[in-house]
C-alpha cells in the first residue's frame, strides 16, 4: 500500500509561493476568525499562523468567547472585509452550536473567502469559474491525482461526508477530472446501507471525523482510499477514519491521518491568500 506524502506536497506548494511572494514583493494577510475554546481548532490556527510565518504570510487572529454576540463577530469581519490590508478571511470551523455558522461565513466577502466555500463562490464554482477553488476538495483532488497516477477519467469514487454542501462541492470538482462521485451524508459512524456500494467503489473517500470507520474487509482490492477525517484524544492522539492496519494488504493506496491531506489543506489556503493579495495588487 503505497502511502501519500501531505507534508512533501505541502512544503512543494508552499515553496512555490513563498518564492512568488518575495518576487512581487507582497505582504498578504488571513485573518482568522477563533470562536469558543475548542482545543482542537486553536491548534489549526497555531499551524496555520507557523507555516504563514515561514512563507511570509501574515495570519492574524480575532479572538472571541463562547458568550460573544453573534452581531459582534460580523460587525468585526465587515470591519476586515474593508480592510485594505487583509486579503483573506476565515472563519475557524467548529463553531460552538449558539452560532449560526451560514450567517457567519457568509458576512465575508467572497472576494475575501479564503476557504472557498461562500455561496457565492459555489455558485460560480458551478459555473466553470471561481474566485478560489474550496481547499478541502483541492486536497482531495490532488491526492486522488497521485492515487491513480493522474488517470481519473472511468473511475468510480464513494465518499462519506458530514454535509449535503460539502457533497456536492466535492462532486462538481471530482467530475471536472472525469470521476464519477457517490456521496453519503453521515451524521453517525455506520456504513449501514453502503455496503455494497463500498465494495465496487474504485476510491474511497471519508471526511465524516468517525475513528477507525473503514475497515479492510468492506473495500475492494486495490482501492485508493482518502481519509480527510480526524479525531483527535484527549491525550493528543489523532486518528482518523481508516483502520489504517485493517486496509494495509488490500488498499493500494491511503493518506494518513495525520500527514495526509491535512498539510495539504493548510498549504492551499495560503495560496489563496497570496492569489487574492496578488489580484489586489494587478489593480493598482
């Protein structure tokens, strides 16, 4: 089973742009929009904030409690989406469930949606065009592309997603490269009812955050598995939604968690950032 490298696409992908931002002399900036006191996402944005650092990307964090007003949050990112200095906004998802997250990323300017995932920006999307390209997807193309050798076109892949949104956006981008999307929007950690769908499926992709949920027996042999699921332990162990072990002798191909698509992601949304700062910059 051949194991895909996140951390040495990322670094290629950053080099790229870290060489491309000293060139044009750019100074780009994400903001990071932190709600609540989940552990797990203040990390993300420690990560987030040490690889813009090394790459020259400042990543500035707008730090709000659980109790905040929801009206105050999006007072602050109408404050960024006209701030001249700040090219790229995100919101740093979970959100604690008092918020309505639609309402919040959806106050960003599309513009400025570093993500990619503003309604605007999946409308446009839909259309062939797009400010930016939603980097999760991104990820999970690009591991794909490795997975079967740039030859995607007649492939048959089955993904099990925590969204209809997120489903649908996956599936447009997958069918531009000529790969037949089925996905699941699971809300518990069951296969139930996907069984013979996983079996015939030629990839396997899995963004549900269900530890150890697929196992070797329910996938067929040389399957290209993508696992862009995490859980992390309250002792710091990651795990992902792969029985790693179980997949070993019939999986061609897996991105670990972690080290797979997680890098990956962190690395494409700074590209996003360095783009928009870059068509600010072709408008003066």
């Amino acid at each position: 089973m051949n194991i895909f490298d996140g951390k040495k696409v990322a670094e290629k992908i950053k080099k790229e742009i870290a060489k491309e931002i000293k060139a044009k002399n750019l100074k780009p900036k994400l903001a990071v929009i932190l709600i609540g006191d989940d552990e797990a996402s203040k990390i993300y944005v420690r990560l987030k904030k040490q690889a813009g650092e090394k790459i020259g990307i400042k990543v500035e964090e707008y730090d709000f409690s659980s109790r905040a007003r929801e009206d105050d949050i999006i007072v602050k990112i109408n404050e960024l989406n006209k701030a001249g200095d700040a090219h790229g906004i995100i919101v740093q998802l979970p959100l604690p469930a008092v918020f309505n997250t639609d309402r919040i990323i959806e106050s960003i300017d599309p513009k400025k949606d570093a993500d990619g995932f503003h309604k605007e920006n999946l409308k446009i999307l839909q259309k062939g065009r797009c400010n930016f390209l939603p980097v999760l997807p991104l990820a999970i193309l690009l591991a794909l592309r490795e997975g079967f050798k740039n030859n995607l076109s007649g492939k048959s892949a089955l993904a099990f997603v925590n969204s209809e949104i997120f489903g649908q956006v996956l599936k447009t981008i997958l069918q531009k490269e000529g790969l037949g999307l089925k996905y699941l929007v699971r809300n518990t950690c069951l296969v139930f009812g996907a069984e013979d769908k996983l079996k015939k499926a030629d990839a396997v992709i899995t963004v549900t955050g269900c530890p150890n949920m697929i196992k070797g027996d329910m996938i067929k042999d040389g399957a290209v598995l993508v696992d862009a699921g995490i859980t992390r332990y309250h002792d710091g162990k990651i795990i992902g939604d792969v029985d790693r072990e179980s997949v070993a002798q019939k999986a061609a191909f897996l991105t670990p968690t972690p080290g797979g698509i997680g890098p990956v992601t962190v690395a494409l949304l700074l590209r996003n950032v360095y783009l928009a700062a870059l068509a600010l910059e072709n408008k003066k």
